[in-house]
C-alpha cells in the first residue's frame, strides 16, 4: 500500500519574531524543513506532501520537484492542517505519516522503526512519544489501565495531574487510510480554538479503532524549535553529529567545539581540521589535507594533500598538493592545480593556476588562464574589466611576470616569456621574450644639494 509523508508547515513562527517562515531558518547550512524532508524519504515516504501558509510560496520554492505542497489559508489547527492534503492524498490508498516541520534532528531509522511498528500493530493510528525530563509545553500522553493510549492533552489543557506525566506527543503520528473522515468530526473545544490532531486519537478509540503508541529511544531527536535560543541549540546538537561521524570515519578534528561543518560536507580520512574552520555546503576535501586554523570552505572540491590556512575559498576547486594561504581569497570559478601555491593577501576570481604555479602575495589575479610553473610576483594584477566588460589574460606556461606589474586585458604572455618587474602590459608578449612597459629612470647628480633649505622643514 505504501507510506506517503505529510510535513506540517504552515504556521510563521512568532517567538522567532522573523518576518520569515520558521521552517525556512537555516540550521547548519540548511533549511529545517529540509532535513524533515530527508528524514522522511530516507523513512521510505513515495509521497511528501508540504503543508505550507505564512510565506508559502517561499516554502513551495525550497522543496520544488521534491514535494508537493499544499496551502492551508488559515491556520486552524494541526487537525486542520492535515484535512487540506485530502484531495491530493484521497487516491494514495497507503498509510500516512505526519510530522512537524520544525523538528530537524529527526533521524530517518527512528521513523523507518516507528512505521515498521505501526505496521505490526495494525493500528488505525500509532502515536510516537517519548519521555522527556522536562516535559513543559509538549502534550502529555495519557494511557488507560492496561497501558493502552486513551488521549493526548494539550499542555494548555492539562489537568495538575496529567502535567506530572513525562510522556509526551511528539507531534509525529501514522495513520491508516480513512483519517480524513475522522478528522472531519474534530470540534475546536479547547482553550486555542483549534483542531487539533491528537483528537483524532481519541475518536478513534471511541470507536473502538485500534490506537497504539510506539516510544523512541532518544528524546532528543524531537526537540522543536520556537525561537532563536532553541535554534542555537538544534544547530550545535547538528554539528556535533556531523564532526563525531568525521572523526568516526578518520579525520582529526583538533576541537570540534570551534569547528563547523554542514551535513553535506565530505572529508577524506586522516585530514586533519584545525580550530575556527567552517566547511559548507556540498564541499568535498581529500585525504591527508590539513585545513585551517581560520579556512571558510564553501561547494568546493579540494584534493589530497591540500593546505588551507586563513583562507576563503568559494565554489572553486583545488587539486592535489596545492597550497592556500594565509589570507587567500578564492572565489567562484577558479581552478588551482596540482602544486601549485596561491598566498598571502592574493584575491583569485574565475581563474585557472597551472600546476606548479605560483602567486606568493599581494596579488589580483581575474579572468585569468595561468599554465603551469608560472611564477607571478608580489603586487600583480591582471586588469580583467574595462568599465563595460571582462576581458581574459593568458599567460602560458614557465613565464617569469616580475613584481608590481599590471597586465591589462585582453593580453597573453608567451611560453617562457619574461615580465619585467613594475611594468604595464597592454600587448601580448612574444615566448621567450622580455616584455617592459615602464618610463626610463633618470639620476640627476647633486639634485638633492642643490634643493632650497627651507624644503622639507617645518
């Protein structure tokens, strides 16, 4: 029959105090929303349904070709909420799993265990609930005599009693075919005015439907998030499961307190990061690569035997054995090979560094094709833009570009050929060629004897 997913987020988050959809709020790199998405694919979901309101269509946008999304005008309610996926989900025939869309440390074998019981049982609906130490604002599960769920009571509607049980709703429930016929029959008779969801529970027990409820091991996974302090925390618990399976799989990670890597990061073992290095993104680094301390590494490749120090570098790649830094600026589209070293205070954008190659400091390099074993001194700058365009500088391999030199665009430096140091390129320079562009010094003798006395004193 099969298992389709509805992910709950349609509601703006107030405590946030954001003018964004809650669900939208980044945590290590990307949307909460996301990893329930993950989550409930990785469950074995065929189907997900996104119940979007407040800025929908911002909502619709990060889940485009992924999920299907639904729109519930006025937030009424969970109860509600779940009834606007009918006409999409009328047809599926399967079981249906909803979930929050703000718990984003869910784990999908958690969900793919829950559905299995839900399954065994044979339950009309099945509750996931786990025992926390401090249970205030979640809604506590009450059982009957024979351990079996009699209802979910909102912590707004609980009795003295019923707020000393641990027990609480998670927010995440299965349900059989035939929920929306039960859901049509909930009233909003509660302090919010709203239709909840966990009424459906106990109707159906009225009914004498089955009704189970399955408790997770780690409460943890089902911490909410409601403003910035708890999104402070999901991110910190998120980053630490991240760098545990980094170091579990043979990076050193020299203190993962100050280290921030995004779940999407892959790292080759024995790399070791040092402190104050942010890995984001869809980066991937090598083997025996030592990062850091102070590297920003964002949708990058990086090879083996690559070091990164104090540097950012920016949907670029970087081969085997290259060097980076201290100070480094690499941006978008720039391709530094195999050995080659880009340093201090150098800005690269949308270039290629040669294997071999290197711009030790102070440079500009833009639009540029370096090939390999190409030495570029201190204060180069490649003059990629005119003012309306970009323009492209080629210097070919094992040239000598001297130091304080400006090459302007478009322009080519040939094979072997010789730059000599504070010129000004504006024509291509032949192979094997020394090219200078520079006014002729001039010595005149006694110059400074002859200056007035009064110069140069106050």
């Amino acid at each position: 029959m099969g298992l389709a997913a509805v992910i709950l987020a349609a509601g703006q988050g107030t405590r946030m105090k954001s003018r964004y959809s809650k669900v939208l709020h980044a945590v290590a790199g990307r949307a909460m929303l996301r990893y329930v998405l993950q989550a409930a694919v990785g469950a074995g979901a065929e189907r997900v349904v996104v119940v979007a309101g407040y800025e929908a269509p911002a909502v619709a946008e990060s889940v485009a070709g992924e999920a299907e999304v639904v729109i519930q005008k006025e937030q009424l309610g969970t109860a509600h909420a779940l009834l606007q996926t009918e006409n999409v989900l009328k047809s599926f025939g399967g079981d249906i799993m909803v979930l929050p869309g703000d718990t984003p440390l869910l784990c999908s074998g958690t969900l793919r265990d829950f559905y299995s019981a839900h399954v065994k049982e044979g339950a009309a609906a099945t509750v996931l609930t786990a025992c926390f130490s401090e249970p205030a604002g979640y809604g506590r599960v009450i059982r009957d005599a024979g351990g079996k769920v009699e209802r979910i009571v909102e912590h707004r509607d609980a009795t003295k009693e019923e707020l000393l049980v641990h027990e609480v709703n998670t927010g995440v429930y299965c349900f059989r075919p035939g929920i929306f016929d039960i859901l049509r029959k909930i009233s909003p008779d509660n302090v919010q005015r709203e239709y909840y969801l966990p009424d459906a529970v106990r109707l159906l027990r009225e009914e004498g439907s089955p009704v189970a409820a399955w408790e997770a091991a780690d409460p943890e996974e089902f911490f909410g998030i409601n403003d910035r302090r708890q999104l402070a925390v999901a991110e910190r618990i998120i980053r630490q499961r991240v760098v545990d399976a980094l170091m579990d799989a043979g990076v050193t990670v020299v203190d993962p307190a100050v280290t921030y890597v995004d779940p999407g990061v892959t790292v080759g073992a024995d790399t070791v990061i040092y402190p104050f290095t942010f890995l984001e993104g869809n980066t991937v680094i090598g083997s025996d690569a030592r990062i850091g301390p102070w590297a920003r590494i964002i949708d990058s490749r990086l090879g083996d035997y690559v070091v990164v120090q104090s540097a950012v570098v920016i949907g670029s790649a970087v081969a085997d054995r290259a060097v980076l830094g201290p100070y480094t600026y690499i941006r978008p589209g720039t391709d530094v090979g195999p050995g080659a070293k880009v340093g201090g205070f150098v800005e690269v954008k949308k270039s290629v560094i040669g294997e071999g190659s290197k711009v030790p400091h102070l440079s500009y390099i833009g639009d540029t094709e370096i090939g390999s074993n190409v030495n570029v001194g201190a204060g180069t700058i490649t003059c990629n833009y005119d003012g309306l365009q970009k323009w492209l500088t080629v210097i070919e391999d094992d040239a000598f570009i001297g130091s304080n030199t400006n090459l302007v665009a478009p322009v080519k430096i040939g094979k072997g050929a010789y730059i000599g140091a504070g010129s000004t390129i504006t024509k291509d320079v032949p192979p094997y060629s020394l090219g200078i562009a520079r006014g002729r010094q001039t010595n005149i003798p006694e110059w400074a004897k002859k200056k007035p006395e009064s110069e140069g004193k106050e």
